[in-house]
C-alpha cells in the first residue's frame, strides 16, 4: 500500500461525502460519474498541474494541499487513487475495464 492508499476514503465513505457535501459542491455526487470524469481527464490532453482539475472536481479549494483539513486531505488521496487506478487500467490492463453502474438507481 501507499501513503496515498493510507490516506484515501473507502469508495462508500467518498460517495457519502460527495453526497452530503453543500458548500463547494463537488461536480460529480457518486463514484459511478466520479470514474467516468476520471476516466475523461486520464485520456484526454495533459494538465500543466492535477489540480486543476482534480480541486474544482471534489469542490476543494485550490490550496488544499497546503491548507486543507485532513478530510480535505483524504478526499484529495482518494481521488488521486482513484486516477492511480483508472490510469493504470486503461494503460496496463485495457482487458480488466469494468463499468461501475451507478449506486443511487
């Protein structure tokens, strides 16, 4: 495991945050659009930083790394292994993608 691993949410607490979250709301609400926003930014063209997307996206401010609570910190770890994971998949193992169908059917 990682630092990033130690640090991250599990998939149901992420969703449950991502739910709850009203102020700065993130852009996506469950783990099913969080893969497929991830998923676009890992294949689509580079950014200069990863936050740049990555803070809008969970609705963090920009310096959360400096400045953020440790929630803050652990939402940040969790969707950095989430684009660990999806980044790996499409270009490691293109044979072991899976579409993660939406919890909140």
């Amino acid at each position: 495991m990682s630092a990033i691993d130690d640090m991250a949410l599990s998939d149901e607490a992420l969703e449950a945050w991502m739910a709850a979250k009203t102020a700065r709301r993130p852009l996506v609400r469950t783990m099913s659009a969080l893969d497929g926003f991830v998923t676009a930014a890992v294949t689509g063209p580079r950014f200069a930083d990863p936050q740049d997307w990555m803070c809008p996206l969970m609705g963090l401010p920009r310096d959360v790394l400096a400045k953020g609570s440790a929630t803050d910190h652990a939402v940040f770890a969790s969707l950095a292994r989430i684009h660990n994971r999806i980044n790996a998949t499409l270009f490691d193992r293109p044979v072991c993608i899976r579409w993660r169908p939406p919890t909140d059917a």
